[in-house]
C-alpha cells in the first residue's frame, strides 16, 4: 500500500517508540511529539498527515485544547487514545470532532485495525467522486468535491461525519441502523455502550441546524437514524 503518514503525540515515549516499531513495518511513516504544544505545531504544519493519534492527558496543552485548536483549520483524522473507562473522555473527544477513540492500555492489533479502517474511509473519499450529488430540501451533498450545503451555506465536515451523512441521505425516508453505520462508516461492529455514531450524527445535526429550523435527521430509539424526506 501507499505509505500514510501518521503523528503520534502522547507522553509516554517508550509507548511512541513501540508504536513506530509496531506500525513502520505495516507501511506507516511515523513522527512523534511528546507534549500538546509541539504535537500541534506539527499537526498544523505544513507536513501532511493521512491521521493523528492524540493522548488526552499531555503536558502543556492537553489533548482536548490541542484538538480543538486543530480543528478550526484542519479536518485530519483524528483517533484518540483515552483512559480506560473514562465516558467523558471518549464523549467530549468525539463532540470536539474527534474521528474515533480507543481506550488505554490497548491492543496493538485492534489499534492497527482501527487505524486501517479510518485510512480506509480517506481513501474512499476521493474515490467518491463518481457517486451521484444528494439534494433533499435545503441540504445538498456532493462528492465530486466533497462538500456540504446547508440552506446555501457551505459546512465543514470531518471524513467519518460526512460519510454518516452521505450514507444518511442515500437511505432518507428509511432507518438506518447504528450496527449499519458503525459497519459501513467506521469499519467495525458496535460495540455495547459505544456512543461514537450518537456522538457524529449530535455533530451533523448541529452543523445543519446552524441554518434550519428543522431536524433533518430523527433519532428512532434503540434502532438507528432516518434522514427526514421533506414532504
């Protein structure tokens, strides 16, 4: 495969070096910073990066501030690494744009997979462009660049919200289970008690209701969403 370039920033150095060990062999170019000022002078730079690890807890700035510095310029993917157990963590991190999270201390396999699967969706975008525009009402989705209108204004969407999204609006007027999403978006089953497709689609419906009134996408309890088809 093509080499993606990924940044580390967390901490722990002895876990920075196993993970450039772990995932060099795998095809990944691998850089590393050890606090959140540095993390996100790199992660803004002019290098570009296919993901960023991120660590909540790091000195200077903290993971969450660093994430939400990033994102005011930049969509990288994100994957956030939080403490074990920590809901906040996981919610707050997904709620500031964060593209999945994964708890420590963690498998490196399921690590590796999760990394593959966000790679995957990046991948997939450009490749999108062949897939037809979506307008229904005042919300326009188009591949071929990527972008999002809402009531004529343009929004800013991450890869994982925008593919929720796009997935959303090819089924609207029927349920799309979360089981769905969380298969066909984040490229894993759903776990018990994981709140990452609650916490984008809270994203997306925010993001269009800056600019409408009404909820575009209905949440049908304990089965999945359904993008409203205006009548």
């Amino acid at each position: 495969m093509q080499t993606k370039s990924l940044l580390v920033i967390d901490d722990d150095k002895e876990l920075c070096d196993l993970l450039i060990e772990y995932l060099s062999p795998q095809g990944y170019e691998i850089d590393q910073a050890n606090d959140g000022e540095t993390g996100l002078q790199k992660a803004i730079g002019p290098k570009h990066y296919d993901l960023i690890l991120l660590d909540v807890m790091l000195p200077k700035i903290d993971g969450f501030e660093v994430l939400k510095r990033l994102r005011t310029s930049h969509l990288t993917p994100v994957l956030m690494l939080t403490a074990k157990g920590d809901d906040f963590d996981k919610i707050f991190g997904l709620e500031l744009g964060a593209d999945d999270y994964l708890p420590k201390p963690f498998n490196h396999r399921e690590l590796s997979a999760r990394i593959k699967a966000i790679v995957r969706r990046m991948d997939y975008l450009p490749s999108s462009g062949s897939q037809q525009r979506l307008q229904i009402g005042s919300v326009i989705l188009n591949p071929n660049t990527q972008s999002v209108e809402c009531a004529g204004n343009s929004l800013e969407f991450t890869a994982t919200e925008f593919l929720i999204l796009q997935l959303l609006m090819i089924n609207a007027g029927q349920i799309v289970s979360k089981n769905d999403i969380s298969e066909k978006v984040l490229g894993r089953k759903l776990m018990a008690f994981d709140r990452s497709i609650d916490m984008h689609v809270s994203n997306i419906r925010r993001k269009l209701m800056q600019y409408i009134e009404e909820e575009k996408i209905k949440t049908v309890r304990g089965t999945g969403y359904l993008f409203v088809v205006e009548q």
